[in-house]
C-alpha cells in the first residue's frame, strides 16, 4: 500500500521552521511519495483512506545515534550509578565478547521496536565490535532486521585500530584491527549494503569510536580520506565528556574540534555524537563547516555528563539532530523520551526562552535527514517521501491541552502510534509492529539477559 489519503488528523507539525512548521490536517500519499497537503481533501474513487482523527501528524523520526547491541544491557547493576569511562568498562565493554548471534538478533529486534512505536523510521546504528572470535556476520544481520521492520538503516561502521584499557585489567582487551583491514571491510560493507539514492534504505558510514581513543593520530586523515573516496558519510563520538577534552589539550594542546579540523574530520558529510563538552568556538567552527551533531540528551543526563549547547548550534545556523544513544545508557531508548528530554534539559538550564517544542521535533526529523544525506525525508512537503507518523494524543496525559499540535512533544510518556510508513509503506499498524509477537520477543530478551549474566558472573 502506497497510495492512500490521511484524513481527519488536529493538524502536522512539518519539521520545518517558522510558520511553515505548522500543516495541514490531511495528506494524500501517491506511490509512496507526498502528493498533497491540504484541509478536508475529497476522497478520490476507490481510494484508501487511513483515520487520523485524533492524531497528530509527523515526518517519520530519524534517530542518529544508537547502539543496537545495547539493547540487552539496560540497568546492569554494577553500571547504573557510574560516569561515562567507568559505566563503558562495566557494561559495554565487559559484555562484547559474550554477544553471540542470536544475542544481537534479540538485542537488535528489541531496540527497532522501541524505536518504530515511538514514531521512529529511520535509524543510524554505530556497531563497533568487530571481531574474528564472531561466527556470524554482523551487518547481514543488522541489515536484515531492519528490512524486516521496514525501516531506513544506516549501519556506522565503527571499530578500534588502537585498544584502551581501563582501571580493570581483567576486562578483555577490545578487539583491533589494522587500519588497512578496517578500510577494507568497510569498503566490502559499503560495496554490500550502501544504496547511493536520495530515498536509500540503506546506507553505510565509516565510524571509527572515537577519534581520540579508537584511532592513532596519523591515520586521522587516512580514514577520512577513505570515507569520502567511497562517497560516504564520517560519525565518532566526540566530547562526551571532559575526558576527551583533557586528552587533546595534553596530547595536542588543542580542544577537540579544532584539533579535528587539522585532521580533515570536519565538513557537511561529518557528525559527531554527544559533544557536551564544546565552547563557544568550537560550536562556530562546527556551524561554519558544516559539521552535524546527534543530540543525545537523555544518555548523556543518564550517565552525568552534562547538556550538549545543541540549541547554541541551532542558533547559529549549525545542524542539530536528535538521538537516543545506547540503551545501556538510557533504559527508555525511544525516540518520544528523547523529545521530551531535549525540550526540559535546555529549558532547566537555560531557561523557556532557550528552545521551543517544534525546535525539538525539526531536529528530530529534518536535522537527523540533513545529517545522513538523506534529503528526501524529515519533512512533510509535497514531493517528499512518504516516511510519516501518526501519534494519537487520546491518552489521559493529552488531555486538556489547548495546543494538541506539539503534545508529542511536551508531554513525555508512551507513545501511541496508531500508523507510521516509510515510503508509503506501513512500519507500524494499528498501534503494532506487523509480524512481531513482543511477548515472545519479551521471553527471548529475558533468557539473553540471564545469559549475559551467567557469562559475566
């Protein structure tokens, strides 16, 4: 099904800016893309309407930072009340080696889950463990569950040329490879999976962890020349927290940003997740170049390391995008917790004035397609894709409301998406995930977890 007419909705938020943030309340969908927009469009003959009275209509979210393997590591006890460098080595880096196939299917299934019923329908995934002790292929695998959820996949390529160890040395050593060998399977990735078109279902990116820890500093511009020769996109983590700050300052004697910006890791095909710890010059160069940023607000409060000045990029022009990170960082990894948390950390801190409910969803739909060169979809205009979501507001916390449009937004909560499409084509139906029993996925999660457990006891 891709030609259909939403009818009856309260109104769209576009994922635009200004005035032209706010739709209409009906939309006709012609083979998968957006034909028209308008109030009380007739029915045409034969066609198939889908009932959006009581929702709220919006592009599909586009979440750029995740962790699928993650998904089976939520709340480990030992984790749950440490900072960012002592949670890494308790919970991901303590659990890499014991993923077995079946593990991350599970753990995959659970985090597309998550982010279809919330309003989700396109996911960039930053994998980076690779390692020959695996007996499966980790991309087939993340690629085909995406494409049996329906949704966009962008698999971030990411891995370790250099090891780090941590205050434990009993943790496992992480998995490296040579930089010739990292190229090389990023290339045969791309070559396998990567989808050149504007409305690509998939793509690849080359993500080292982090530029700072993951990869030596002579080949900085070696990977970066790798990625743009294939034509395809550069992620990392970056100023997470102050740890990576202080490495550049003592190694380098520069900040982060600008110590990149030596190494040719900026530009309008570069994102970078996190990045709490910017000043104000750093946030300039980012918004001069180009550079993208994947806000991870409920992550980073989770772990204590601070608020990104994502609504300071925004102001300067700079591309914001939203994003849920790791759920071994953020026990409700959907994309509705990440709305909500982005529209109160910035206000807490910085006051009402400092973003407002549709700055948050445009970083949530166009930002996030801006960022993965996916031009295509995050608004709702005619002529775009047909990635759209439907969010009924019936439930008890929308009540009463008198600006129903940004509920989604401001309210927090489960959501409640009657419908959501990509391409026209259904993620979610009538409130479910089609073809998924969450109750035995439910089981299945709890004999991995016990699993995990046995294997780290």
């Amino acid at each position: 099904m891709t030609d259909f007419l939403i009818k009856g909705a309260i109104g769209s938020l576009t994922g635009l800016k200004g005035e032209a943030a706010r739709g209409a309340s009906d939309i006709r969908v012609r083979a998968g893309k957006i034909a028209a927009m308008g109030e009380n469009l007739t029915p045409e003959a034969g066609e198939q309407v889908i009932d959006a009275s009581g929702c709220v209509i919006t592009p599909g979210m586009v979440n750029t930072h995740h962790h699928l393997f993650q998904s089976v590591m939520k709340s480990v006890p030992s984790g749950m009340n440490e900072p960012l460098n002592t949670w890494l080595r308790l919970v991901p880096y303590t659990y890499w080696n014991k993923l077995t196939e079946e593990n991350l299917r599970v753990s995959a299934t659970i985090g597309m889950a998550e982010l279809a019923l919330s309003g989700a329908t396109t996911v960039a995934d930053h994998h980076y463990f690779y390692w020959d002790g695996y007996d499966f292929d980790v991309p087939q695998i993340l690629f085909e569950i995406a494409e049996q959820f329906g949704m966009r996949y962008v698999l971030c390529r990411g891995g370790h040329t250099k090891t780090r160890r941590f205050d434990d040395e009993t943790i496992r050593p992480l998995p490296t490879e040579t930089l010739d060998g990292m190229i090389l399977s990023v290339e045969d990735t791309k070559n396998r999976f990567h989808q050149v078109e504007d409305d690509a279902m998939r793509r690849v990116v080359f993500a080292p962890t982090a530029p700072t820890f993951s990869v030596f500093e002579h080949e900085l511009k070696e990977v970066a020349a790798a990625a743009r020769s294939m034509g395809i996109r550069l992620h990392s983590h970056l100023s997470e927290n102050m740890g990576y700050v202080d490495y550049t300052m003592e190694h380098y004697g520069k900040r982060p940003v600008e110590w990149l910006a030596e190494h040719d890791w900026l530009g309008p095909n570069v994102w970078f997740a996190h990045l709490v710890e910017i000043d104000e010059r750093e946030v300039s160069i980012l918004a001069e170049t180009g550079t993208g940023m994947a806000h991870c607000p409920q992550a980073n409060a989770r772990l204590g390391s601070g608020i990104a000045p994502a609504d300071a990029l925004d102001r300067l022009g700079g591309t914001v995008s939203l994003a849920v990170d790791g759920a071994g960082a953020n026990e409700a990894a959907d994309m509705v917790s990440a709305l909500y948390s982005a529209f109160c950390v910035h206000r807490a801190s910085k006051g009402v004035k400092s973003v407002a409910a549709e700055d948050i969803l445009r970083w949530a739909t166009a930002g996030g397609a801006k960022v993965l060169g996916l031009p295509t979809i995050g608004t709702l205009e005619v002529g775009k894709s047909a990635d759209i979501a439907l969010f009924d507001i019936s439930a008890p916390r929308h009540m009463g409301q008198h600006d129903p449009l940004i509920s989604p937004i401001v309210s927090g909560g489960d959501a409640l998406i009657r419908h959501s499409f990509v391409n026209g084509k259904h993620v979610v139906r009538d409130y479910a995930v089609p073809g998924l029993d969450l109750g035995d996925l439910g089981e299945k999660a709890r004999s991995v977890v016990a699993d995990l457990q046995k294997g780290a006891a």
